[in-house]
C-alpha cells in the first residue's frame, strides 16, 4: 500500500481561476466538476463554482481546489498553510518562481540560505503563500 499527500485549496468563487494559474506556471492537466454538474447548486450564483478541481502534471505536481459555498463558513485566514514546492534544479526551481511572482507579493526573495542553494516565498493572488526551494542534502 502507498499513500501520498496532496494540497487541498480552498476558495470562495476563485477555485477555477487559482487552478487555470497554476497550470500556467506548472503545466498538467485540469479536471473540474462544478456544483451544477453535480446537480448540487443550492445557489444559482454559485452553480458554476467548482465543487472538485485538480492540476496534475507528470512532472509530479499536484494540487486540488473547491469553492466553499456561501452557506458554509470560510475564512481565508493568515498563514493557514503554505505549498512547499521542492526541486533538484535550481533552473526549474528559478523559471517556477518567476512565473509565480506575476501578480504576486513577495515575502522572501528567492536566493541562497543557510539551508537550500535557492529558497524563496511569495503570496500569490490568490491569497496561497507558496515556499520554493532546491533541495540540499541535510547534514546533522
């Protein structure tokens, strides 16, 4: 048996947006189902809105997204979480960053640290704080 971890975002109306984004920067495929193709809108404004959503690339990425709907209580909140997205190649890991950035607020440039040869962290539009990094070995 194997298990794997995967980012579950979620949104209030920006689940598609967020997902059309991060393909653009990462590539794969997007699924969506929306709350109208689930026969679910309780909201005729909402019927749109995504229900379940993913990008997965074979490049290894993988997130998912929904919109919560407007009966159920959301708050975006601060710092809930960030998406660590970790490389081996500080060009893939530099062309990532760069296309995150766009429209974006930066809260660590990305450079060397103590602990990566590049680490960086940025909040996207959308509210996600992502943290990049090329993987160092770790020395106790």
């Amino acid at each position: 048996m194997s298990v794997a971890t995967t980012t579950h975002l979620n949104f209030r109306g920006d689940a598609r947006a967020a997902l059309g984004y991060y393909q653009s920067v990462f590539g794969g495929r997007i699924a969506a189902v929306t709350y109208k193709d689930m026969g679910n809108a309780q909201n005729e404004n909402e019927a749109d809105w995504v229900v379940w959503g993913e990008v997965a690339g074979d490049n290894g990425f993988h997130v998912m997204a929904y919109d919560v709907p407007s009966q159920l209580p959301w708050d975006q909140g601060s710092n809930p979480f960030f998406v660590s997205v970790r490389g081996d190649d500080t060009e893939e890991v530099s062309a990532l960053w760069q296309k995150l950035t766009e429209g974006s607020t930066v809260v660590q440039p990305l450079g060397s640290s103590q602990w990566a040869p590049l680490y960086g962290m940025l909040t996207d539009r959308f509210g996600v704080t992502w943290v990049l990094d090329v993987v160092a070995p770790y020395n106790d």
